[in-house]
C-alpha cells in the first residue's frame, strides 16, 4: 500500500514538471476528460432526478421510462409516461449543485419539446437494440444497463454503462451506439471486452474483482482504448465517494492512465515512464 501511494505521488510530481500541451495524446486526453464529466453530470443527474421522482409520485403503474440532458445553465432530468404516444410526467431541474436537497421537481404533464422528443427517440430504439441484439450486448447479474443520450447539434450519442445492484462498482460491459441527425443507428461500439466489479473498500487484489481503498485498476486491450475511457472517468467519479478511493488506474499496451479522485484531474504517461517511477519508487 505504502509502495503504490509513493508510486502515485511520484507521477502526480512527473505530471507537474511537464506537460503534453497541445499534443495528440493530451487533446484526446482532455477529450476523455471531459465527455466523462459530461457523462457523470448527466448519469448525476438521473441518479437524484429518480430519487426526488418516486418520493413524490405515487402512480408508478403511470411510469414509462426517464432520461436526462442539459438545458442551459440547467440538468434536467425528464419522466414520461407509459402510453403508445408518451408525454412528460414529471420535471426535475437542477442549477450547479447536483443532489437531493437542490432539485426543483415539476409534476405537471405536458407534451415533448422538440429536444426532449429526439432523446426520448433515440434512448428507446437503443431500449430496442439492447433487447434484439443478444449476440452483441452481453447481460451479467446483480447489474443493469444504465443508458445515458447525449444530443450535441447533427451529433448524437448514447453511452451504456453499467448501473450496480450491489454495493459495488462495475467498470466494463459498456458501449457507445452513433445515431444520424434523423435518429437512425448507424454504429455500435463495444468499449470494454469484459467486465470487472469492485466492491467498496474490500482488502483484496484486483486478479479477483475486488479492490483495496487504494482505487480500481484494470488493463485495455490493444483492441480498445489506448487511454481511460470517458465511461471509466464517468463511473469512477459515480462511486470515487462512496468508496473512498484515492485513485483509479487504467493500464494499456503503451499507456498508463491515472484518474486522481481527490482533484477529478486525469494524468496519462507513457508505459516506459510509468515504469521507470515505479523501479525509482521501489528502490526508496
């Protein structure tokens, strides 16, 4: 423990020494940074939207289904209903602060905006996709598939990830489906192999799924992302509390990425550097 802690200091140190500024790997790094962010303000988002939702509504036979986006200076987390032409049931806006004492719950219903019809749109064909394509999507107990739209202009997207019925983080099993400007699927994307969980603050190695209060750390293939991927950023800041994490560590062929939990800040060096700090901090 005391090894990996000096390990870590020595490359958050390397960090501040030097910089990659305006290099390919630091653009896709920020990149990843922040559509991770995005992704953890969005999924944040749902998370308490739902909570202040069924604390306050009582029909739930009336519940269809929710997503999530941003509006401005807001998140809005949006609940429709279960009809063949749903409609909005119920509102939950949130300004900076994302929790469960600074959500403004609307519970009158109301029809789609323009917006809120795309995402409805292309959550419940991905909804439709996850259930015909059993060859492509894989399913695992104790998780569920948490999905996550995102509409930027002509580009829209939906993230997977996967949501835990334990007391646990699940990093992996997830995938990025690519819709065209009229709502058609016209990719998907599996981000991980397999997947791997991580129990809150079990004292064990990472070969068996567990973790130490240290961080999560797990590999990429040479098939998949060469850096943390924003679904990685985006679970780990989910769960970085809860577990008391100070780091999560995601290791390729070429590159070791580091996600500090104390600052949100994600340091990505070279395979060789990262071993040669580690044989500096192992002869301390």
């Amino acid at each position: 423990m005391k090894y990996l802690k000096l390990l870590l200091a020595l490359c958050m140190a390397t960090f501040a020494l030097k910089t990659m500024a305006g290099s390919k790997l630091d653009k896709k790094k920020d990149a990843a940074v922040a559509e991770g962010k995005w992704l953890f303000r969005s999924e944040s988002t749902s998370w308490y939207g739902t909570d202040i939702f069924m604390a306050n509504y009582s029909n739930t036979s009336k519940i269809g289904g929710y997503f999530s986006y941003p509006d401005g200076n807001q998140s809005k987390c949006i609940f429709y209903s279960r009809e063949e032409h749903p409609r909005v049931i119920g509102t939950i806006s949130f300004n900076e602060t994302i929790d469960a004492d600074h959500g403004f719950l609307d519970l009158m219903e109301r029809e789609f905006t323009p917006l809120e019809k795309d995402y409805y749109t292309i959550s419940y064909k991905v909804k439709q996709e996850v259930v015909s394509d059993t060859s492509f999507f894989r399913y695992y107990a104790n998780v569920n598939y948490n999905i996550i739209p995102k509409i930027d202009g002509d580009s829209k997207l939906v993230y997977i990830i996967m949501g835990a019925k334990d007391n646990a983080a699940y990093y992996g099993n997830d995938y990025l489906l690519t819709f065209n400007k009229h709502n058609e699927l016209t990719q998907k994307e599996r981000l991980h192999k397999s997947i791997l969980r991580f129990g809150y603050g079990e004292e064990s190695n990472n070969n068996d799924g567990k973790v130490s209060v240290t961080g999560p750390i797990h590999t990429h293939l040479p098939e998949y992302s060469d850096i943390m991927t924003p679904t990685d950023i985006c679970t780990t800041m989910l769960y970085e509390k809860l577990a008391g994490w100070g780091s999560c560590i995601v290791i390729s062929k070429d590159y070791v990425s580091i996600w500090s939990c104390k600052t949100d800040q994600l340091l990505v060096i070279t395979k060789d550097a990262f071993e040669k700090i580690a044989k500096d901090a192992k002869n301390r």
